[in-house]
C-alpha cells in the first residue's frame, strides 16, 4: 500500500494523544513516516514546538465528526492511531472511514457496547477493504489479552494442549485512574440507563463474539479465597471489557484454547498467606463495587462526579507519576492432568498513561511492521488474535513489559 504516511496519530493535542506522539518521537517510531492530526493546527503546532518533533512530523487537520475530512486523512496513511474517545461519541466516523479505505486501525477503547455494534457494522467493510480494525490496544487490554496467549502457547510447548481454564490475578497496581476511561464509563452507564436491554450484552462475557456462546463464566463482582494464588481476592474494574476481548481472541482464532474455554479476572487483595488480612480487603472491595455500581446508576451523584470528583479527559499526572507507576499480573491455569503452569506479565510504568501510551503505539507499529495480511486479513480484530506473539515480543524488546512463566 503506497501512501503518503506510513501513522497517523489522531488526537495529538489531547493528553494520552501528546504521550503517543512524545513516545513515538523519542523511541523513533521504528523507521516510520509519521503525522499528528487534529481539530486545530495551532494546538497541533504547539504540540510539535513543544515536543520538538522535526518538521517531517506533518500537522493535520480533521475534525472527529466531520467525515469528509476524515476519509481524507485515511487515504493518506497506512495506520492511524486514534485516542479520542469516548468512541461511543467521537469514535464511529473515524473507524468507519479507515474500515472504508483499507486503513488499519488501532484505539484505546474500553467501551462494549459501542465495540459490539462496531463489529456488526465495520466487519463485512474491513473484510472487503483489507483493514484491520483492533480495538482495546491500551492497558485495557493488551497485557491480559496477550498474557493469555503467552501463557497458552507455552502450555502448548509444555504439555501438548492449551489450559481449558485461566485465572488472571492483578498482584500489583500502581497508577491513576484515567479522566477519559471514567467517560467512558459514565457514556456506558447513560446507554444503559436509555436501553436497559443492554444490561445483559455488559453482563455477558460472550458479548463479542456474535454466535457463539462459550460455557458459563465465575462470578467476577464476588470476593474469594484463590487457591491456585493462594491469596484472596476481589473485583477488578477492568475486568468487565479483558475478558469479552480474552473471549473474542479465542473465537476469532478458531477456539484454539476450546469452545469450553474458562477465564475470569480479579485483583488480589493480598500475599500469599496472607489470610485474614487478605480476606478482609477482598471482602470490602466486594462491597464497594456494589455500592459504586449502585451509586453510579444514580443521576445526581453522575454529575456531581463529572463537574468535581474525578479526572477530566485531557488531565492526567505528571512524568515523576507516570514513570512511578507500576503493574503485575499472573495468569495461573492447569493442564488436563493437573499440572499448574503461570505467566506473569509486567509493566514499567503508570498503566492509563506511561504504559498505554507505548502499547498503542508498538501495537499500531506491529501491525505495519510485523503482520502482513496473508496472517492478519482485513477485519475486526483483538490485539490477541491480530498480532499475538509478535506483539508479545516487540512489548518486550521496546515497551517495558515482560512476559515470563513463574519458577
């Protein structure tokens, strides 16, 4: 494919936008011929200036819902990069122009419902065109996606057959919440509230692969004890979209890991041995959760939080914060004969933001550089199942993460 520029990154005057930008200037971009586009080219100019990105990074002007602009920024690039969301709002117009052209496509979003319809709508175009459309190529979900297909290609190694079920645990987090993830959020619960139909398309961890329903799933808003962690844990917040992308991944490889394939995701609460303290935390986290779903359904207290309470899109914490952060995460499963395997994948950085910022940007790089459509062909794709173990590798040689399998 001949075009002008090889990335685009849509939204580049935003806040995760500028760290993609500053991410793929300072580490390169691989060789990549790259622009920065958005709804001002002042503040595009700015972002430059500040940055100090060479004149060859070329300012473009589009706007999120003006369309025409849009396919014209398509058809100029390879791959765009897009971090303006909430994708429920902004995001439709963009994906449907690269689904359009034959322009591979990589976003942050988190957001199911919209990903649902997505995949109904952009399927049959990106299928015609040669795109490859791959959503939830941030911290949701490329480390649990990818560290179910590390864990299960080495079980393949090692026993001869993938896990039939996988446990991921969140041992370690240390970061900020994202301004632009609780949009999201708070866009999800608005759909909700004006549909509850769509109740159960969130509550259905199947949601995203159309025609398929796998066996029934662990309950994920409940604390437990984990024996195979040996610790407690609770809910995870992240969990809701992981595994519907774990899940899709799994389809859309042709059920590698099995049609009876189980996985669920929770955060422990504790070490190993760590009891009562342990079950304690797991128990309020459990708690909490109910009271926040519950909380959040209430429309006053929605608005309160968007005007005073939490992040807005656009902030986020400084470098020191950023390069502070970290995470661990173990995915345990066991063999057919009993035998334990776990991976544990790790990140280097805050996730929303300094890790998030390098996983969009590697995986939009992997998909130019690495995967070639006779492997990948044109349609809607998971991180997992476009660009699995070559993505696990460039993460590792160039992003800050590691994929391992524990002693």
């Amino acid at each position: 494919m001949d075009r002008e520029f090889d990335l685009v990154v849509f939204g580049a005057t935003g806040f995760t936008g500028r760290l993609v930008a500053e991410y793929l200037h300072l580490s390169g971009a691989a060789g990549a011929r790259w622009a920065i586009a958005g709804r001002s080219l002042d503040k595009l100019a700015k972002v430059r200036d500040e940055l100090h990105l060479p004149p060859s990074v070329a300012l473009l002007k589009a706007d999120a819902n003006d369309a025409a602009a849009l396919q014209a920024l398509v058809r100029r690039t390879r791959v765009v990069i897009t971090t303006v969301g909430p994708y429920q709002v902004h995001g439709e117009p963009l994906a449907t122009a690269c689904a359009e052209a034959g322009t591979d496509y990589v976003d942050l979003c988190g957001e199911p419902l919209w990903m649902a319809r997505m995949i109904d709508k952009l399927s049959p175009l990106a299928q015609a065109s040669g795109a490859r459309i791959v959503f939830s190529c941030g911290f949701d979900s490329i480390p649990f996606d990818l560290g179910v297909v590390y864990l299960q290609a080495e079980a393949e190694k090692r026993f001869g057959a993938p896990l039939p079920e996988v446990r991921g645990r969140v041992a370690r987090l240390k970061g900020t919440f994202s301004g632009g993830t609780f949009a999201s959020l708070m866009e999800t619960i608005e759909a909700v509230r004006r549909e509850p139909s769509l109740v159960k398309l969130m509550a259905n961890p199947f949601a995203l692969t159309p025609g398929f329903k796998g066996p029934r799933q662990p309950a994920g808003q409940e604390a437990g004890f984990d024996d195979w962690a040996g610790a407690w844990c609770g809910p995870f917040v992240m969990a809701t979209i992981n595994t519907k992308n774990v899940h899709r991944s799994n389809a859309l490889r042709g059920h590698p890991w099995g049609e009876g394939f189980v996985y669920d995701e929770k955060l422990l609460t504790g070490k190993p041995g760590q009891g009562d303290r342990g079950r304690r935390k797991a128990m309020a986290l459990a708690r909490i959760t109910k009271l926040q779903n519950l909380v959040l359904g209430f429309g006053p207290t929605r608005a309160l939080l968007r005007r005073f309470v939490l992040t807005q899109p656009g902030d986020g914490p400084n470098a020191a914060a950023r390069e502070a952060g970290r995470y661990e995460v173990w995915f345990t499963g066991k063999s057919a004969a009993g035998e334990t395997l776990r991976a544990v994948v790790k990140g280097d950085r805050d996730p929303g933001y300094g890790s998030t910022c390098k996983l969009i940007s590697e995986a939009a790089l992997c998909l130019l550089q690495d995967v070639g459509r006779d492997a990948t062909p044109g349609g809607v794709w998971t991180p997992g199942s476009a660009m699995g173990l070559a993505l696990v590798r460039r993460l590792h040689e160039r992003a800050g993460l590691s994929f391992e399998i524990a002693a």
